[in-house]
C-alpha cells in the first residue's frame, strides 16, 4: 500500500509516503508559510505519488467535527493566512482519495498505538513537552474529539513552592503549558534548558509539574499508556523523576501492576521517535481506508 | 422490552425493572449488607421477572476489563465481604440473560447521555458530588475504561488561598473529594453543607474547586457536556458559582459556542435527577443486548 501522510506543524510541514506496516519509504520537509504557498508545495509532492489516501495531523486549533460546516478548517491562529483556512477542503479539492485529519497530537497518539510504545492498547495519553505542550487522547480505540479536542497542555496545576516564575502562556499564565514548556526553562532559569545540568534543580521542579498533570490524568481517564515526547523530554533524568512524582501523587489509590510494579513501562517515550508526528499521521491515512 | 436493573451502591442497592426508552416500571431498594445477603435478595426481585437482560452500575473499585480473569469482580473495598467478591459472576450463575456492568458513575454517564441531560450527545462527564466525588467518562460513543476505571474524583486541585482544612482524603489528603465532598463542607465550616446558608462564603470556596477540577476536564477531555450531580449539588447557588469559575479558569481559550454563550446549559444537572443511577443501570442493560 502506498498512503500518504503531512504533518503540518506551526514552523515546517513534513510529507511523507508510507506502508501499512508504519514504515516511511520517502519524506520531505518544507518550512510553514502563507497556505497557498505551502499547499502548493504539497500538492506538488503528492500529484504524481498515487496514494490511496492521506493523514493529515495539523497544528492547531482545528475543527474535527464532521458534522460542522468549517470541518477540516483551521480554526483560530496567530499564524498569518491560517485562521478559518480550510485545509482539509483545499487537500480534498486537488486529490480525490479518503483522507484522515486529526491534531498533531492526537494523530501522534494513534501513531504510537498503532506501531509505537502503545502498540496493540485501545487506549494511550501522549503528550509533547516542547515549545509548548500538547496532548493526544487515544481511549476505547477511538481518538477523543468531543466538543472541539484535547487542549491538555492548559490544564491547572499546583505551584511549585518554591517556584516564583509567573509562567507565559498568554491565557493562563501558570497553567501546564506556562510553568513548564520550554520558555519556561528558559524563563525560570535564564538560560535554555538545554544548557542545565542533569542534576540542577530544574528537573525535579519540571518533573512536579510534568507529574501532576500526568497524574490527573490517569485519574480522569484511566489510559494504559502515557507517552511523553517533545524536545523537553529529550532529557532522559525527567523520566525517573516524572514517575516517582506520579506514584507519589496517586498514593497507591489506583490500585494497578501497570502503576506499582510496572511504572517503567507505563511512563515511556515514543517508541517512534522523532518519527511520531509522520507516522501518526500515516496512521490517519490508513484508518481513513477503514484499516 | 423487559430490562433488569441493579444501581449497586455502598449503602443501598436499587433494583428495578424498565424498557428501552428509559421508563422504570418497578423497584425495591434494601441496605447493602453482607454480599451472600444482598444477593440473595437480588435473586429474589429478579427470579420471576422475564427479564431480557441486566444492567449493574457498581460502587467500587471494580473489574470491569473483560480480558480479565477477574473481570466482574468488585477489587478492595472496606465494605465487609466484598473484597475481591464475583458479583457479576454470582449473577450470570442465577440468570442466563446479557449482563452489562460497570461502575455506578459510568452507568450515570451513560444514562444522562442515553435520556437525560446529554441525550443525543457522543461524550459527556458525570460527576456525583456527594460523600465522595465519582467521576464517569462517556468518550465518542464509549464509556471509558482503560487501565483500571476513571477515578476523576481524586485529581489534585490547586488549594484555595483563604482554604486551611487539611482535607480528608484518606489517600491524598487535599485532592478534589478531600476538600470538596460533604464531609469537607461539614469538616471546615463544622455544621453540613445543607446547613449553611445560600450567601455563605462556603459556596464560592466549593465552586473554586470543583470549578477548577471541570475545567482540567474541559481541557483534557472536550466533553459535549458535563453533569453535577449529588448531593451538595442539591444546592442550586453551586451552578451559576461552578460556572463563572470554569469561564475564569479556560479564560477563553477553548473556543466554542458551548462554552462561551451557552456555559447555563453546558455545565448542567443530571436530566434522570435522583433516577440517574438506576436508569443509568437500566442503559447498561440495554447496551448488553447491542441496543
């Protein structure tokens, strides 16, 4: 099989050709700009692939309700030209095959169910700290719209005691997003996080924020997986951190072997790597051919 | 149609007879004692019934993973004799009809969006804010399970700065049911919720958590709808103070009619009132014959 698959992300949209076993045979990459001219390039890129359909898994916010009239467009963005364009239509408009579309996010989720570190669960969260910090919701094999979609990355938490940084997101402040995506390394700390070391402080305030949301979380919905991805991630003494703060706030109240015994592999990075964004989307196309 | 019905709560079982449009024809309620004795009366109401099949919503924790060899199985609970007790299988030995059982919140869940307040509606979260505070979780036409169950009533929330009761949560102390379920009412302010007058500042503490906890709700699951139900929300003062601090919480940004302009009929009580849990019974038994 031969399905495409576009992650459109806010600064570089990827496109891609894949198999239904989740491999990438081809990839380009391309840097966002005003929609005609990035659709021109994608619609360049697939005319003579012959697909038998495509995933898109777009940044956002979108409209994924298929009963809306603005399915398919991109909702409200910053981002110049983007705010009510209609994506999904203009892609359905140049190439007459199913098509997949869904969150960056949630289409990383179904990425990791399909053929990463929730492969063959009917249920995973996956989040990506970076520049900001989305959530995916994958739960009863189905990827959860609802009334628009997962914004988790918003979500309230409990300041840190000894935390006074104020926290940037523009809405919140110092919801999730605001105390602990990147910027907030950098404003917290004065330099990028990158450039902390693994045993600064940092981490274990990071991992308290990182941990509580995952922790609630796991309340609300009870997944089998929890994924964490992002460049934030990228630091490999958050995990063991991430997970004792886990554990510490559900106090064995969730009573699971998944929980106690086997938190290691319950709390995990993407099996997919850096590859989860196109691979999610992948995975969009090929539901899209009811697979 | 004949559906059987069994609201299985840790005080009292309800069980009752009704058919596919949600009607209850009959019911007899009884204390929970001892399970051989309560089942025993279960077997009694249900011997001569004809019914076609039956719907349990249970207190919990219990097994609701049909993968597993304990599936049907109440887990760890104080209540004398029913640790570890096969409920369902007890019943499925009785009467030869499709059983449905799930926990007594997603039953609600189900049955608010099968006749009740999010009739018509693929998603909604039922909270039942009484003794405790329980959660159900209805995603894109499924009732949450995942890992264990949704256990939403225990999600951290950010203390109130005014706040100084420690909470009562035997497990996390302060999370949302150890500060916002009646017996913290009664623990802080020293009389019960139901005494204290319509104007008290005990309101808008109340409104600050559970507020807090629907709007990581919101965030996390997009539901096309959320009900509060129980008994602290019998006060009618709860609703507009609940629904102003959700507003404050999202601050905008998750864009939607439902929430902006029509937050009075977004955020609302259970549709079944205090039949929510014996109909939501009723839908669980209905879905067991594929209706």
């Amino acid at each position: 099989m031969r399905i495409g698959a576009i992650e459109a992300g806010g600064t570089k949209f990827v496109c891609g050709i894949g198999n239904e076993n989740g491999a990438i045979e081809d990839r380009v990459s391309f840097p966002t700009e005003h929609p005609e001219k990035t659709l021109a390039q994608v619609f360049e890129y697939f005319k003579d692939k012959a697909v038998e359909s495509i995933g898109i898994g777009s940044f956002g916010p979108i409209n994924i309700d298929e009963a809306s009239s603005a399915y398919g467009y991109v909702t409200t963005t910053p981002k110049p030209g983007w705010s009510g364009y209609p994506f999904l239509p203009a892609m359905k408009q140049q190439f007459d095959v199913p098509m997949g579309w869904d969150t960056d996010v949630n289409a990383a989720a179904l990425g990791e169910a399909t053929w990463g570190a929730a492969a063959g669960l009917d249920s995973c969260v996956y989040y990506t700290i970076g520049t900001g910090v989305g959530v995916g919701v994958y739960a009863e094999g189905k990827l959860v719209h609802g009334l628009v979609h997962p914004e988790g990355g918003h979500v309230l938490v409990r300041r840190h005691p000894d935390d006074e940084y104020e926290g940037f997101c523009p809405y919140h402040g110092d919801c999730l997003e605001g105390l602990a995506a990147g910027p907030a390394l950098q404003g917290r700390w004065k330099v990028p996080g990158s450039e902390l070391p693994q045993d600064h402080p940092a981490w274990a305030m990071e991992a308290y924020y990182i941990g509580q949301a995952v922790a609630n979380a796991v309340l609300m919905l009870s997944p089998k997986r929890v994924i964490l991805g992002g460049g934030v991630m990228h630091q490999p003494q958050l995990f063991p951190l991430v997970r004792a703060e886990v554990l510490k706030a559900l106090n064995g109240y969730v009573s699971s072997d998944a929980l106690a015994a086997g938190i290691d592999g319950y709390i995990v990075p993407p099996g997919l790597g850096d590859n989860a964004g196109l691979t999610g989307a992948l995975a969009l196309g090929l539901r899209a051919l009811g697979r």
